[in-house]
C-alpha cells in the first residue's frame, strides 16, 4: 500500500499536510524498489532496497488516520460506505487497468475466476493469486479495518491504547510459539498477514494519541515496546526479511518513527511541499498501478524498443505518475463524492420517513 488512502480533515486549512507528504514519499520509495531490484538492478549499477519498507510506513499512517477518522462516525456503516468509497472505485479500475496490460502481455496466464476473485481485493482466501502482487498489503489493511470497528462497536474507543497493548503481547506470542502448532501458524501468517505487521498500526494509534491527547511518557514507552515488536517481527512476514537485513530495516523503522515523532512535535513542516502533497494526492492509484505496468513497460521500452534503461525508466515513472492522476480526478474523487452522497442522501431519507411516521402515529 499504498496501501489505500486515509480519509483526513476536508478543509486545506486542518489537513494534516506532513502525513499526505509521507505518504507520497512512501508510495514514490516502493515505486523506485520495484524498479530498481531484480534484472534492473543489474542495467542501472544500482538498487534501491530500502525502499521495500514503505508499505511499512503505510501502516503506520493508516493506524494514525483511521483511529482519527473513525472518531466521527455515528455507526457502523458509516464507516463501511466510507471505506468502501475510498477503496473500492479506485481499486476496481486500477485493475481494470491492470488486468488490460495482463491481457496484452500474458493472456495465457488470466482466468475469469482470478479476474473475479480479485474484484473482492481478497482473493487469497479463493485460493487464488493477486493480479498485481502488491495487492498483498490491501488485505492487510482491510483486517486493521475490521479490527479497529470491532473495538469500536465494543464501545472500546476510548481503551484503544489497552486492547491495542494487549493485542500486541498476543501477536507477539502467537508468533513466538508457533512453532508449537505449525499448521495453524502458516496458515494463518498467509491467510491473515495482519498478524505480521500490526505493532506498526498499534505505533500510528499511540502518535495519533500523542497528537490530540498530549505528549505523555506511557505513551512514548508504548511506543518504544511496539517499535521493538515490529523489529521482532522482521522475518515474521512481509516483504522486507527478502530485501534487508535485519539491521537494515529495523533502522528503517526506526526512522520512521523517528519521522512521526517530529510530526507530532509539529517539526515535519519541511516537507509539505506541492510534489510531495501531489504524489500523496495519487499515491493510492500509484501504489496500485505501478509494479505490473510498469515493470512490463519499462522492458519493452528498454528490451524490445531498445531505449537506455534510464531513458525507459523515466518514460514509465513520467507514465504512471500521468495514468494515476487520471485515475485519481477522473474516477477516484467523482466516486468517492457521489457515493458519500448517496449515502448521506439515504440517510437524510430515512430520518424524514422515521419522523413523519413518528407524526403519523400521533
């Protein structure tokens, strides 16, 4: 992820501008891994493997945001239709888009059930693989969703810091013993990938606390103890144990923390700059678009057409950046506005149809 976008405050004025930055740092990091590893590597004299850790520093903006936005709702479905709004449009054509590519260059490789399966962005539990593989980290997310409304409808919103801790000691033992029940242990590291990466959600909820709640040492040590869970976790799942080393990205990690803390602290300013906020604007459609269109762009550019590597790789980056602003203004922004307000619409409809059978009966 991208991971998927995060609802913020609506006006320019109270929106939290350092965090759209991160996210188009991180989408711009995964981007260039993905573009620089492999047989790339090799043409450019050069490989950016760090960059492998953005989707962490997805994570961690999506447990910050999504603890922000869920504040607002008044029930469940509120935030179901709003999730939905944000994730699904901009999903549905990114692979579209995507499964366009596959066609041309793979057809024998696509089915109508995969096409199908993915539509769900859950196909792994079809037992079936992702289109793109970088849909992986969508599921991810989707399980925080899920987890975070469960604490809501428990009415757990305000022992969120006290059921994330907890949560935490027990993906930290379920991981340290599962070597005690193998079977379930695997087949729930695949099917459930949240277990992987959740200290990183539980560290953005503890910054969006030391944002709005004040400063506080039981928060700061929090941190430090999800910070080290995360390190932990390093060759748990995820990406990263393949491109890193443990060091490596556990001072990656680091940083990004790091980087929160200056946030809430209000000294992240410097980044908050029109790029930085555009590639956060499309970094959702970036993250979605950019590995097996870009990947299969960048070789035919360079393989078949015969265009210097750096040439071909700048042409494709110029290219999805372009594709997924169109994606972004076109599809995503018109769908997310016309669904909210279908929503809100309905909403409005059925207090006017409870209130004139309230009148009715009296």
């Amino acid at each position: 992820m991208p991971a998927p976008p995060v609802d913020l405050p609506m006006t320019q004025k109270n929106r939290l501008l350092e965090l759209d930055a991160l996210r188009g740092i991180a989408a711009l990091s995964v981007m260039i891994f993905h573009y620089s590893i492999d047989q790339n590597a090799g043409k450019l004299g050069w490989e950016f493997r760090y960059g492998v850790t953005g989707v962490d520093l997805f994570f961690m903006i999506s447990g910050f945001v999504i603890t922000l936005s869920i504040q607002k709702i008044q029930k469940w479905q509120d935030f179901a239709v709003f999730r939905f709004a944000r994730l699904y449009p901009t999903f549905w054509a990114c692979l579209l888009i995507t499964t366009l590519f596959v066609l041309l260059y793979e057809p024998d490789w696509l089915t109508i059930s995969q096409f199908l399966a993915n539509l769900t962005m859950f196909p792994v539990y079809f037992g079936i693989e992702n289109i793109d593989q970088v849909y992986w980290t969508l599921l991810v997310e989707m399980i925080f969703y899920l987890w975070i409304l469960i604490v809501w409808l428990v009415r757990g919103m305000r022992h969120i810091v006290a059921i994330g801790f907890v949560f935490l000691v027990g993906v930290v033992l379920f991981h340290a013993f599962g070597s005690r029940f193998p079977a379930v242990y695997s087949f729930l590291t695949l099917k459930v990938q949240f277990l992987n990466h959740f200290p990183l959600f539980f560290t953005g909820i503890l910054f969006y606390q030391l944002k709005f709640k004040g400063v506080s040492w039981q928060y700061l040590a929090l941190i430090a103890v999800g910070m080290v869970a995360a390190f932990y976790l390093h060759d748990k799942g995820g990406r990263s144990m393949y491109h890193t080393s443990a060091l490596e990205h556990d001072l990656l990690i680091a940083f990004y923390h790091l980087l929160f803390l200056l946030f809430v602290l209000g000294r992240l300013s410097f980044l908050v700059n029109p790029t930085l906020l555009f590639l956060g604007k499309i970094s959702y459609s970036l993250y979605l678009l950019h590995q097996y269109v870009g990947l299969h762009l960048i070789d035919t550019l360079n393989g078949s057409l015969g265009l210097n590597i750096h040439v071909a790789e700048m042409l494709t980056i110029a290219f999805i950046i372009g594709l997924s602003y169109l994606v972004t203004v076109c599809i995503a922004d018109p769908a997310i506005g016309r669904i909210k307000d279908w929503y809100r619409a309905s909403q409005h409809r059925k207090i006017e149809e409870a209130d004139a059978a309230r009148t009715t009966l009296l």
